[in-house]
C-alpha cells in the first residue's frame, strides 16, 4: 500500500479541489437554487461521524491522567467561540468571496496532493 499510496491521496484531493473548482465556475443561478438541508436523512451521518470522534476523545482521556471537567469545558468554549466567529464571518463575506474563496480551496487541495506525489517520488 505504501507503494501508491501517494497516487491515492493525489487523485482524491485533485478530485475533491477540481470538483469545487467547477462548481464554484457554474452559473450563479444554480448555486442560489442550492440550498443546505437539515432534515435527518443528511445530520443523521454527520452525527455519527461526531460521536466517532467524541468516543475517541473519551477513551484517549481515560488513560490520560488529565482533568475531564477542565478538558471538556476548554473545548466546549473553544468550539463555540470558533464556531460563532464562523458563522459570523461567513454572513459577513459569504455572498461577496463565496466563489474565489471555493477556487482557492480548490486550487490548495490540488497544490497539496501534488506537494504529496512530488515528495513520495523524490522529486521535492
């Protein structure tokens, strides 16, 4: 696996930056109709996915010799303040850089996947 495994992380991140590249080209009229859906069918993996993560935090914690109750309201608070920073930069600059900061993102994965390729075959 370690023989290729830089083609794979290569073509998965030239995949997901060149998807946003070309989404982020399409008409604006099909970008409004897009629309983010909050129904269960869609949080239903997300949750999951975030209760993976808080079940290795916790587990990670107890052969830690750390205190609990300061670790989780240090992430709490953190979490939260970052996650309102967030939502408010993003209503703030949204509309106005939505379409160049998806063509950077995408123009970073890419960078970074061939970062990997280049380093894996010796050339950086």
């Amino acid at each position: 696996m370690t023989a290729i495994d830089h083609w794979i992380i290569f073509a998965l991140l030239a995949f997901i930056g060149g998807n946003m590249i070309r989404e982020a080209s399409e008409e604006e009229e099909e970008n409004e109709k897009e629309t983010a859906e909050f129904d269960w069918r869609h949080m239903l993996p997300l949750a999951v996915a975030c209760s993976i993560d808080a079940f290795a935090v916790g587990v990670s914690f107890a052969f830690m010799k750390v205190n609990v109750w300061s670790s989780v309201l240090t992430i709490g608070v953190t979490t939260g303040a970052f996650s309102a920073a967030g939502l408010y930069i993003g209503r703030a600059f949204g509309s106005r850089w939505q379409q160049p900061a998806q063509i950077t993102g995408g123009v970073v994965l890419i960078l970074i996947g061939l970062k990997v390729l280049l380093e894996h075959l010796g050339v950086l």
